[in-house]
C-alpha cells in the first residue's frame, strides 16, 4: 500500500486530520526525491515514507512539549502577576522589563525578557569568541569589511576557502547557532523540518523593489533550477510541490515589497524568513547581494542573528513558546485586575506616572518586540528619521563631556548600593581603558560580560538607539559622528568595568553563607527573589581566576534558570550605573505608535532626547523614594542630590571651557544653584543637546516639538519675519540656524575652533555690526556668569590660557 493511501485511510478513520496527512506527504515526497535519488522506486518509497514517519512522529513529540511548556510559563507569569505588591499589571510589567517597583523578593522569580535576552546574547558571543572582531566596522564606522567576510558564508556551506579568519568566524557561528537551536527547543518552540538554520536570509525590501516581479521570479527559479535552493511549503514540513513554487515565490516579492518578510519584527527563529533553502553558497551571495544585505552587509546581519536568536530565546523562556498568545491572555487579566484597583484618581496617578499602566504594558511589550520598529511607509520614516539623524550628528557632539561625570557618579551611586566599592569600579573603567583593554576584554567574554563591540549594528550602545535610525546617509553620518565623540568606548568600558566588579564581588561573597552576607549585598539577592537556597546553589560554583584576582563564573552554576536569573539581575543593577532608555521608555517616547505613520514620526520627533530625564526617574528617583523606611529614603534622596550636584558643576565647568569661557567661580552660591539644576537625567539632557547652542537661545516651541521640528518652525518663522520686513536678517540668526543642522558642530573636541574660525565668520560676513553682537554676548556672560573668555568670538586664535584660578574666585 502506498503511503498516500495509508494517509488516505487514517484521515477517514478520524486518526489524524488532513492538514497532518498533507504535511506528512509533502515531507515524504521531498524526502524521496533528494535523500534517496539512487534507490530504485520500491525501496525510496519505503525509506521515505520510514523517515517521514519518524519526522512527524518527533514533530508530534515536540507539538506536546511546546503545550506543556505554554501552560507551565502563563502558570509562572500568573503567579508572579498575584504576588506582585502593586497588582497584577505591575506584575506584568516586570516580566519584560526590570521592574521599578523592586518587588522581587515576594514574586521569587523575577527575570525579564529584556534583560534576559542581552544575558543569553552574550552566552552566544562567547562561543563565537570573538571571530567576527576582523570584520567589525573601523574608523568610527566608515570602514569594514566588504569582501573576505563572504568567505564566511563559503566555510558555513562547507567550502575551503583557506581563509583561517573565515573558517574561525564559521565555526564561531555554527557553535552559536547549534546551540540557540537547542535551547530555544528546549523551551518548548518547535522548529521545522530539514533546516540546519546554516545563514540568516535578510531580504530587503528596497532592493527588492528595484526590480519587477518578473525578474525577481526568474533569478529564484535559475538557482532552483540548477539545484541550488529549495523552496519550501508554508508551515515548513517538507519541499513545496513543483507546480506550487512560482506562486509563493510571488507572494515572497509581495511580502518583501510591502516590508512583510519579518524585518525587526520576526523572531530569530521566524520560519517566515526560511521558505527558501540554499544548498549552495554561490547562490546564496548572488541573491543576498542583489536582493538583500548587499555588499556590506552580510556582518551585520550575522550579528542581528544572533541577536535576534538571544531575544527570541529569552521571549520562549519567559513567557512561552507561543508567547504572544500567552501575552494577550495575561495582558487581559492585567486589564481586568487594574480596572479594580485603579479606582481612584491617586492609584490611576501613581500607575501612569510609575509606567505601570496596561496601556504602558502595551507598549512596551509592541517596543520589545520590535513591532514599534517596523516602518509602514519607508518614505514617512526615512523623513522623520532623516530629520532626527541630523539633529543627533549636530546636537550631540559633546555628550561625552556630560556622560563623564554624569556617569561617573551614577556609577558610583549604583555600586555603593551593592555594596561595591565606587572606587574599584572607576579604577577599573581607568585602566581597561588604558593599559589592559585587551585582556579585560577577554576575561569579560568569559564571563559572559563581553562589551559587545561586535554588536555595533548601529552604533554599539543602546544609549543612543532611538536617536539613529538605520544606515542610510544621514544614519550613517550620526553614527560615525556619535563614535568618534568617544561615547561607545566609555558607555561599553563603564558597562563592563561594573558588571566585572559586580562578579568579583559575588565571589569574595560565596565564602559567607546565607546568613553572614554583607547586609548590601543581601539586599541585592532579597530585591530579585534569592532566597538561601539560591545562595548555596550559586556559591557552590567554582570561580574563574584571572589578572589576579577571582570571578564569579555564571557559565558553572548547574541550574541554568538560576544562572539566567543572577545575569537578568546583574544587568538591571548596570541600568543604574550606566542610564539607558529601557523598552518602556522607548514605547513611552513613541506614544506606542509605529514608524512611518506621520503621528509616529511627529511624536518621536517631539520626544527626541528626552528619555533620558525619563529613564533617570525610573531607576534611581523611584529607587530613593519607594524603596525602605522615610529616613532611608530622606538619605538615598539627598546622597542622589548631593552627588548629581557635583556632577552637574563638573559638567558646567567643562561646558565654559569647551566653549572658550573660562571657569565659573565655584565660591560663588548661584554656580551651584546651576550645578543642582544640571545634574541628573535633566542637566545630561540639557547638556547633551544645547551644547551646540548659545545658552538662552531654545524656546518652547522648541521644547514642545521636538528639536528637528522647532528648529524648521523657527527657521520658516524668522525667514517669513525677514521677508514681510518685520525682521532684520543678522549673521548671529543664520549662524544658530546652520549650526543647528550642521553635523559635527558640536564636536567637544573641535567645538571652539568650530564655533570661531566657521560660524564667527559667517556671522561678520553677514553682520557689518558683528563686533558690537559679540561685544554684548561678552559683557552679557560677564554679568549673568561671571565669566570672561580665553578665546572669544570673532578671535581666531586663542588670545591666552584659560584662567583656571576663577573657580576659587581669583
């Protein structure tokens, strides 16, 4: 009997249904035709039909894991959704993101996706051990490897290319790979037939569009034809029939087109993005090339891989295999619990204000699954986006001035917490910094703490994600502007100089048991659900020695969920030290609306830097002020105020000096009454974004709408002043209108000469008065400041030293 009618009969007998025999004889056939070509009919049949068997028996098998494990996370997520002390949409909120509210040691428990997902990224960066670093991007992005790194697609497909960086960086993937495929399985996501998940495919939608479908048919079917892909059938159980291909191959343009392929959107493992199999590698890069990462682009889309496989992982492993079913059910009971509890204007007030609301559930969900990233129109994003690349390559050249001792003291506040020496965690940043970068660098990886400078995608940190936007020109222009600033190199060194001492402080705690733990720490391991239990599991892991000294080593711990959640608890402590926006922040900036709508580019202009004001009062203003008794939370507010006070007049100092200004007397009470006003999330903003500016000339409007709008507002107001004769155009006006779009302005390092030798001189070939406007801005930062200037304006050189005297009133 043939299979066929095996199948036949079983669906009549009601013991499988016909979507079952379908898939098991599309698999059988595709099975037959490549795996036992040589056999003569009567066997290949038996054979294949023997093996189809065995491949929907498993598929069956891991049907059943992937229910089992569906009902045991809404089980967890449900239970520390009752426990939580602020209701269950806090609760909620605290699976995918790190939850402000710190009501760990009730929930037990208390991963996030988010974290989690960078945890399990960084598992996979160690086992490719850093082979892609040849291949990285150099010069501040401008240069990277366009042409060996195919190689690399060759050694995956089995080619000897000779090429021993290729062949490093193949088996680095492979390892990386194989086990993401694994341990996603594990989770319970069942993943089609017949696929080695070899190579990412990234099928662009532009490149695509530069072509007819007609092409685009063409091309598929010569490499089908030639045997050197597949195309697979829609649930991915087998090869598609012969008759069936030229129309999903149409649906595919359709799909990529109209930006449906997956993009951001699509989980690691999407079966989506797998309906063509390459068995070949030539075929591969002639089609990825023309229809998809480029030239240049195959780096990068190795790296989203992995990144994409860490986040996906971390989505199964927290919320379910089929998690956004498991999402919209425990969203609802979140629903239904807060239209209770929220029965006041005060409970409404402090769940919207705390970002604990199941609208901000909502959207940080949308934002950490990359759903708020997927453009509905490329034309409305690119615009937007444009204007944003812009405003970001010309406002925050000196975010490195503002980030030093801004970080510098959230670092230490954050450390302090832990019970971490502030001073092991700066010395540490100094000298990785400096003399030992390349073997921190390679005791991190062991660590799992690896800086990621692979990962620069975008521009290597997520400090600045939502102000760069893609890799078009003027992404790309943000992108080299924001790394030659200095910012990735400190962001990531402060990052690992943390995490790393974090570690080595976990292992001088494991000789203490439960009981005898330094009281800082023991409130770090209360605060994520530790228990003494936990403690004795995780102390009895061996350490990693190294440098001379001694490392909690996460990659010893046997229980790996226990493991995972020591990580996702490391990683959220960092989010104090270094301030990041988080998924909820970033749904917050974008109102939950998506890119390329005009509301969706209208809000994010108008929120354009102002996550980090945000994010600073999610982390350590709500940590002081929820977190202990009043007393203990009196003391951690003014050590906040006290510290970020300092910053702020680190940072005014070190903005008079770039500015050409000498330093403002430090004796003098309003220095410091502006020093309070620019420390924390606020001062860094301030400084990060009007550092390109002359103080005093941002207004509202400016404020309301977003810097790229406000500055095309005042731009259009001033030209229709000038040109109806109510104003006068001057040289200082055009001046602040093309430093506002001109990127690299703001540069720290080159502002002065900048500032002096470019714009001065616009404004005097403008300007016949320009030595009386420049004279006024003088007397005014004399009167207001107290300042003098050591290069002034309109000086083409500098006409003496700073006068560092001035801060002690000399």
């Amino acid at each position: 009997m043939s299979i066929a009618n095996c199948l036949t009969r079983l669906v009549a007998a009601k013991r499988i249904t016909q979507k079952q025999a379908d898939d098991a004889l599309a698999l059988h056939e595709g099975i037959q035709g490549r795996l036992y070509p040589a056999m003569g009919p009567a066997s290949a049949e038996a054979a294949s039909a023997l093996e189809a068997a065995r491949t929907m028996a498993a598929a069956a098998q891991e049907r059943k894991l992937m229910a089992a494990k569906q009902a045991i996370r809404q089980a967890e997520v449900a239970g520390r959704m009752q426990k939580h002390p602020k209701g269950k949409t806090a609760g909620l909120m605290s699976v995918l993101v790190r939850d402000n509210w710190e009501g760990g040691s009730q929930m037990m428990d208390a991963i996030n996706i988010e974290s989690h997902a960078e945890s399990v990224t960084k598992r996979l960066l160690k086992l490719v051990d850093g082979a892609f670093e040849p291949y990285r991007s150099t010069m501040a992005g401008l240069r990277h490897d366009t042409e060996t790194i195919w190689n690399v697609v060759d050694e995956l497909f089995g080619r000897d290319t000779g090429d021993v960086q290729a062949k490093a960086a193949a088996k680095g993937f492979t390892d990386a790979t194989a086990y993401a495929v694994d341990r996603v399985k594990k989770g319970g996501k069942p993943l089609s037939v017949l696929e080695d998940w070899r190579l990412p495919q990234m099928w662009d939608s532009k490149a695509t569009k530069r072509v007819t479908e007609r092409e685009f048919l063409d091309d598929l079917m010569t490499e089908i034809d030639a045997g050197n892909m597949r195309v697979m059938d829609g649930e991915g159980w087998g090869e598609a029939p012969r008759g069936a291909i030229p129309g999903i191959i149409q649906n595919a343009y359709k799909d990529i087109t109209l930006g449906r392929s997956g993009g951001q959107g699509a989980g690691g493992f999407s079966n989506q993005l797998r309906v063509f199999r390459f068995d070949n590698p030539d075929a591969y890069k002639r089609l990825m090339k023309k229809y998809g990462v480029g030239s240049g682009g195959l780096f990068n889309t190795m790296m989203g891989h992995i990144q994409g496989m860490g986040k996906e992982i971390a989505f199964v492993e927290v919320l379910g295999p089929r998690y956004e079913q498991n999402f919209e059910k425990l969203l609802q009971a979140a629903r239904d619990d807060d239209a209770v509890r929220a029965n006041s204007i005060g409970k409404r007030f402090e769940r919207s204000i705390t970002m604990n609301s199941p609208a901000a559930v909502q959207r940080t969900y949308d934002a950490l699954s990359g759903k708020l990233g997927i453009a509905q129109s490329d034309l409305i994003a690119g615009i937007g986006g444009g204007l944003r690349n812009i405003q970001t390559a010309a406002r925050l050249g000196s975010a490195t001035i503002a980030a030093l001792p801004g970080d510098s003291m959230t670092a230490s506040l954050a450390a302090n917490h832990n019970g971490i020496p502030a001073s092991a965690v700066l010395a540490r940043l100094v000298k990785d910094l400096t003399v030992d970068r390349h073997q921190s660098e390679e005791i991190a990886r062991q660590l799992n703490l690896t800086a990621a400078t692979v990962l620069d995608t975008a521009i290597g940190t997520k400090r600045f994600d939502d102000e760069v936007l893609g890799q078009g020109i003027t992404g790309r222009t943000a992108d080299a502007l924001m790394r030659i600033t200095g910012i990735n190199v400190w962001t990531e060194g402060l990052k690992k100089a943390f995490s790393m001492e974090f570690m080595g402080m976990i292992a001088r705690q494991s000789e203490n048991t439960f009981e005898k733990l330094d009281p800082m720490f023991r409130g770090f391991l209360d605060r994520y659900g530790f228990n003494a239990s936990d403690w004795d599991k995780l102390r009895a892991a061996p350490h990693l020695e190294a440098d001379g000294a001694r490392f909690f080593d996460v990659n010893a711990v046997e229980d790996q969920r226990l493991a995972d959640r020591l990580m996702s608890a490391i990683i959220d402590e960092r989010h104090f030290a270094v301030i990041e926006p988080d998924s909820r922040i970033r749904g917050a900036m974008s109102a939950g609306l998506q890119r390329g709508t005009i509301m969706g580019e209208a809000v994010r202009s108008a929120t354009q830097f102002k996550s980090f004001p945000m994010t600073f009062m999610m982390t350590h203003l709500m940590r002081s002020m929820t977190q202990g008794d009043m007393s203990n939370r009196a003391y951690r507010m003014s050590q906040i105020l006290l510290t970020m006070t300092f910053a702020g007049a680190a940072m005014s100092q070190m903005q008079s000096l770039i500015a050409g200004r000498d330093p403002q007397d430090m004796s003098d009470p309003h220095f410091w009454g502006q020093a309070f006003i620019r420390g924390g999330g606020g001062g860094m903003l301030g400084d990060f974004v009007y550092s390109s500016t002359t103080r005093g000339s941002e207004g509202i409007t400016q404020m309301l709408t977003g810097p790229a709008p406000g500055a095309i507002i005042k731009g259009v107001g001033d030209l229709a002043q000038a040109i109806a004769g109510n104003k006068e155009v001057k040289g200082k006006m055009l001046a602040d209108h093309l430093k506002a779009w001109t990127p690299g302005s703001s540069l720290w390092y080159t502002k002065m000469a900048t500032d002096r030798i470019i714009f001065d001189n616009i404004q005097a070939m403008v300007d016949p008065n320009y030595r009386a406007s420049f004279n006024r801005y003088e007397q005014r930062m004399k009167k207001e400041f107290g300042q003098s200037f050591w290069w002034g304006p309109g000086d083409m050189a500098p006409t003496r030293a700073p006068d560092f005297g001035r801060t002690i009133g000399q």
